[in-house]
C-alpha cells in the first residue's frame, strides 16, 4: 500500500543491497540511503504487512562513522554502497554478516576469523562494466535504470580511468549499450562494446585507445538483455586475448571470461582456502565451478590430480589452455553441471574425490550436487562463496555430516556490500572411506 509520511528515524543498518535499516512503529524500514548511526527524516513511501520502504530526505545528525566520500557521484551512483562509510567499520560490519548469515540461514556458529582488509581500498578492480545511455557513459543510478554519467570510478584502476575519459566524449557512443574495460598486471586493456547493431566510429578514436595500451577490442552483438554477452565476438582490433596472473601463474583471458575483479585480494583469498585444505600428493580434488581453472591449476601443484568441471565451455576451453600455459599435466577440465559429471566420473573411471573446492555463482550450489557431495564423503571441502546468505543455506544442507573448521571473510568488493568468504568443512567421520565402487 502506498503512503506519504514523514519520520525521523535511527538507522540501525544495512540490507543485503547496502540499503539504510531502521525501524518504526515495531516494523523493519528498508530506506534508499544513509548509514549505521544516522537520524535521518524520511518519508515513508510503502506499507507492506511486517515492513516499510522510504527514502531520506535528509540527515538530521550524522553518524560518527560517516566520512567524506572520496568520489564525486557517491550521492547518486548505484555502484558502491560504502564510500561514506569508516573503512574498518565497513569490515567490522562484514565481519558481522558473515557470522549473522551462518547464525541465522546456516544453523551454525562457529568462531569467525578476523576480515582479511586492503591496505590501499580503491583503485583495485580490473574489470568494470558501463552503461550508455542518450550518449551518456556511466553507471545506473542506485535502485533506478538512470544514467550517472562519470568521469572516473574511485574503485576501478587508472588504467580503465584514462580509457572511461576518452569514451566518454566519443561519438560513437549512440552505437553502443554497455561498455566492458579490463586491464591486466601488465597494464594492458581490452574493451568489448556490447551492441545491438554495429560499432560505429571506432577508427575516429583508435589511435587514442592504442596509446592508452589498448590491446584488444571486441564487439559483442547482443539483442537480448537476459545475459551480458551473446555468442556473437567480432574483433575489431588487436588481440585474441590477454594474459593475467595471480601468484607465479599466467591466465589466457577471452573477453567472456570470468576473473576475479580484485588482484590484490585474490591470491590471499585462494591461498587461504587451499593451505587450509592441506593438500598433499596422495589427494584427488575435484574443482566444481571451476570457471578458466585458477584455482584448480594453483591446487594441482600439490595434489595428485585435479579434475575441474564447469558448465560454460568456452571456460573450459580457456581452462585447457591454461594448463598448457602453465605446463601443468595433472588437472583436466570437462564441461557440464557438476553433479552430472561427479555421477560420470565414479560410474565410467572410478574415480572418486577426498576433497573438493567450491567456488560457485553468487545463487550457490545446486541441492543435487549438495545429495551428490553427501553420497560420496570427501573429507574435506573448501567452499569459496561471494554471498555469505547462499553458502550458510548450502552449509545448512551440509552441517549434519560435516563441521566448520575455519571461517574467514576476505574484502574482495571494498566500499560496497559485498564479501567474499572462505568455509573449511571437514567430515566429521574423517576416516570414513570413499564409497565402494
């Protein structure tokens, strides 16, 4: 039911997509801004049985741990949530989500340890998507499809910052909806320009791109807006690919692969999830949502073989390679969903994992593949989640035959919502054996 009044309101706390928390009237209020420890005057827009929506109109007294957001578009942009939020008391906060999910989804309480923080929390992402609309390049603005048109993101690299300048006044923007721009350690950019037609007056600004260490540049004709990238890749210019690292190990990069966002982060982040999963030569690991195969050719330098499935094959294929790249010959990759191929694997090879790495999509893993991993009794499973709500659901599932030995946040998304989370599951018979084949 919609309402028009106006209240002063404590808020209390963030929602899931770092909305404002407050409450009134002995019901949740779910606002469009402020932070935890602001009294704000909003009006409430909604009435709904046990909640209320709103917006702030304006900030009475502000928190003690507002501070002043290092980015010019903070007020309006959609992309992070945080930037007028003290650094540690968004880790604090993290910190709080994390144990409160497993708490409250997951039926577990295990000791959390301490949120492994950025010294330095922007300028880190590699990978940024923009919007374009009426010839105008940003982001959406939050909780609405309006454009904020930027000149610069505070958390993507300079690299990706002096290309966004350039863009932004080319003219061939009308000819383009969305803007995908990654750099590598090397510095090195790809562009893919998302479409629905074809890019036009690229060669006005090419020479500009090239100086600006452009490598690569893609056309992805999409129609549909249900995905990101249609199958359709033109190369306009440069590259097939580019290469990536983490730790001493190279990665090929199609402009559809998935690589995480945060170089900084990700190598302590997989370090953590396989030191604690102890690997040793006598272990078969299986690497299910194992996306171009980072982790699995990281894990295979001391297991006996890694086998990882995924269910995108053009991954797959960039997994393969991989492993050539890097001269590993004891993880393969096959493509398929998880639980399908685990059936396959035990039935045609008899080949049966101890331990196995999780590291799925933020909609976590499938209650099939949770039966599969029941039935064939791993002794220990690393479960990597980007959404602390879906990995407690999934432990839930899981927490009769297996304990949490280890918890620990990483801030993979700094200045926004978002945690990454590393999950040790021993089982609790670790001497069960495998089931017989």
């Amino acid at each position: 039911m919609k309402i028009d009044k106006n209240v002063e309101l404590n808020i209390i706390d963030f929602d899931y997509k770092g909305n404002g928390v407050a409450k009134y009237d002995g019901r949740i209020v779910f606002l469009d801004g402020g932070i935890i420890g602001d009294k704000v005057l909003a009006k409430l827009t909604q009435e709904k049985k046990s909640f209320y929506k709103g917006r702030v109109l304006k900030i009475i007294s502000k928190s003690k741990n507002r501070v002043e957001s290092k980015c010019p578009h903070s007020n309006r942009c959609g992309g992070c949530d945080f930037l007028e939020y003290d650094y540690s008391d968004q880790l604090n906060w993290k910190e709080d989500k994390v144990k409160n999910d497993l708490l409250r989804i997951g039926g577990v309480d295990p000791e959390i340890e301490n949120i492994l923080g950025m010294e330095n929390p922007y300028n880190y992402r590699n990978n940024i998507q923009l919007q374009v609309r009426d010839e105008k390049l940003g982001f959406f603005e939050k909780n609405s499809k309006n454009i904020v048109q930027i000149d610069s993101c505070r958390v993507a690299k300079e690299g990706i910052n002096e290309v966004i300048k350039l863009l932004k006044n080319w003219k061939g923007l009308r000819s383009v909806k969305t803007i995908s721009i990654r750099e590598n350690y090397k510095k090195e950019i790809m562009i893919v320009f998302i479409t629905e037609e074809k890019v036009q007056k690229l060669k006005s600004i090419l020479s500009e791109l090239i100086d600006l260490n452009v490598v690569s540049i893609f056309e992805n004709v999409n129609k549909k807006s249900k995905y990101r990238f249609s199958e359709n890749f033109n190369k306009l210019y440069g590259e097939d690919y580019f290469i990536d690292k983490i730790g001493e190990l190279e990665f090929k990069l199609s402009p559809e692969s998935f690589f995480q966002v945060n170089p900084y982060q990700v190598e302590k982040l997989y370090k953590t999830a396989l030191d604690n999963l102890d690997i040793n030569k006598e272990d078969i690991i299986f690497d299910l949502y194992c996306g171009i195969g980072t982790l699995s050719l990281m894990a295979a330098k001391n297991a006996k073989e890694v086998i990882g499935v995924e269910i995108v094959e053009s991954a797959v294929d960039d997994a393969r390679v991989n492993a050539e790249l890097n001269k590993i010959e004891n993880a393969r990759f096959i493509a398929g969903k998880s639980e399908v191929i685990i059936e396959k694997l035990i039935e045609d090879e008899k080949t049966v994992p101890n331990k196995i790495i999780l590291d799925p999509p933020r909609a976590g893993i499938d209650e099939s593949l949770v039966e599969k991993i029941l039935e064939i009794k791993p002794e220990k499973i690393a479960y990597i989640s980007c959404n602390p709500s879906t990995q407690a659901r999934d432990i839930a599932l899981l927490k009769d035959d297996y304990k949490i030995e280890f918890v620990k946040p990483v801030d993979m998304f700094s200045n926004t919502v978002h945690v990454e989370t590393c999950v040790l599951l021993s089982h609790k018979n670790s001497h069960t054996s495998a089931p017989s084949l």
